[in-house]
C-alpha cells in the first residue's frame, strides 16, 4: 500500500515515523523543507507536490493545521482530488470544522474518492511513540481497510459512528479541554496574586475535584514556566472557534465556549500564539504584574 503524507508537524512527523518503521513506502511533503528532509532520514521519500503524492499513492493522508489548509490544496483545478485515482482514499487526519467534514465527503464522492475522517487525540509524543488515539467516523468496511495503517501508529481506533462524526466528538473533547486549561490558568493566576503557596495550590487540586488530565499533563509543567508547544496555543484558539461556530450553527447558546475563545484570542493577540496553550496564563499574568510559579 503505497501511501502520501502531507504535513510534518508534531503529530504528522510521528505518524510518518512509524509509518516507516513498519515498512510502508511514504512520499512526504510539507511547507517546510527541513521536516521534508528529517522524513527522508526516518524512512520516506520526498513526494515534491501535494498533486504528485496524490496521483502515486492508495492513501493520501493529510495533518495540517486548519480546515481551510485542506480545502486548499484539495479542492480546486489543480487540488489533490483531481490527481488522485478513483476508488484511492483520502485520509483525513487534521482536527477540522463540522461544516469541513461535510464539504470534504460531497466532494470526494463527487470525484469518486473514498473519504475517512480520522482526527486524533493525545500528544506528539504518544504520535513519537505510535499511540495515538485514532476517532473513526464513517463505514465500517474502510475502516478495515485502513486499520493496518492505523496500526502502525495507534494504540486505540475508535469507530464513533457515521461520517461527521468523529469529527464532532473530537471538538466537544478539545473544547472541553482546553476550557479546563482556561479554567485553572485563570485560578493559578489569581492564586500568584494573592500570595499562596503555589506547589500547595496544585497538590490541593489535584488531589480533590478539580484534577484533570490536562493538568496532570501540563499543570506543573506550567508552573515550571515550560511552555513547549506540544499544543500550540494558536491551535487551541482554531478549535475553540470551530466548536463554538458549530456550537451556534446547531442553536446553542455559547456563552461559555465565547468566552474561552476570548481567552485564547487575547493571548494570542498578546503574542502567545507560537507558545503551548497553557500560555493563556500569561494573559492574566500580564495583567496581574505577577508570575505564577512553583518555589525554585
């Protein structure tokens, strides 16, 4: 099974990686060349143009950004739909919008390409490590069709229902997600301010209701003044606005999700957006005048 992989961020590179590991021939390509080229040293083959991959391969993979960066170099005149072969699948990986998911199966069906939307959860070093958790949304047939590919890289598929939505429960995840890590920047924040013993502040938390696995996993990372973008806080703003589009699109009232967009958008817009999503407390901190940090 020959297969293309476009994007080798965090999550794309580890895919890949494994992809290798078990012996699939990979052509790659990325906006950045270096990641073009750390892919040829783990294994895969420099494909040139998204176009070229698509019209050499049996699965043309995607994990980008946005929903918008698939559309682009999907759709269109020269788009990887119209290179691609018919009855070829187009994988979609990226963490897009509802609305995407539905645009993206009319126009694989139209082109007579088999579309599978598979966004992910965890980290870059589960991707590094071959355990992400892969969310399938559609039949059940290509699913087994692509569980070997999965299996290069997952510890956990999971069939969610029909296509569209995978997608969906990936948003509710991220947004409650991310909610939770506005939710205790703002009291770490606060907590800084007022003087308390930061180290007692996530212990006490952690050992009571408020715990959580982002915390667990990033809590005192964030305290330790680590902001590595394993999560981009400009991706948790993206996937934020999707949910809380979607969100109002279905007739919800999104109040709360508005509100947690409004904090990413501040810290980005304060210069976060290239740091980890746990710089959202630097909004508040900014604003305090105060660091929240555990004793050196």
């Amino acid at each position: 099974m020959r297969i293309g992989f476009v994007g080798l961020g965090g999550m794309g590179r580890g895919l890949v990686k494994n992809l290798c590991a078990k012996g699939y021939a990979v052509a790659v390509t990325d906006l950045d060349a270096s990641r073009v080229a750390d892919a040829v040293e783990l294994g895969a083959t420099d494909g040139g143009s998204a176009s070229k991959i698509a019209a050499n391969c049996d699965v043309f993979a995607v994990c980008v950004t946005t929903a918008e960066a698939v559309r682009s170099l999907a759709l269109g005149k020269d788009g990887a739909l119209s290179a691609m072969r018919k009855g070829a699948i187009f994988l979609d990986h990226t963490t897009v919008s509802a609305e995407h998911v539905d645009i993206m199966r009319k126009a694989c069906e139209e082109a007579g390409i088999r579309y599978a939307e598979a966004p992910m959860t965890r980290t870059p070093a589960h991707a590094d490590r071959g355990e992400v958790n892969v969310l399938f949304g559609g039949e059940e047939a290509l699913l087994e069709d692509l569980r070997p590919v999965f299996a290069a890289y997952a510890e956990n598929v999971f069939h969610v229902g029909p296509a569209g939505h995978a997608i969906r429960l990936k948003l509710i995840h991220n947004y409650i997600a991310f909610a939770n890590v506005a939710s205790w920047c703002e009291g770490f924040a606060l907590a800084a301010k007022e003087g308390l013993d930061m180290t007692k502040v996530i212990g006490i938390i952690s050992a009571a209701g408020g715990k959580s696995g982002m915390m667990d996993l990033y809590g005192e990372l964030t305290l330790r003044r680590d902001f590595t973008p394993h999560m981009s806080l400009a991706n948790a703003q993206k996937d934020v606005r999707y949910y809380a589009e979607w969100l109002e699109k279905a007739g919800l009232p999104g109040f709360m999700a508005r509100s947690v967009h409004n904090t990413y958008a501040l810290a980005s817009l304060m210069g976060h957006a290239d740091e980890g999503c746990t710089a959202v407390i630097k909004a508040y901190e900014e604003l305090t005048g105060v660091e929240a940090e555990l004793p050196r």
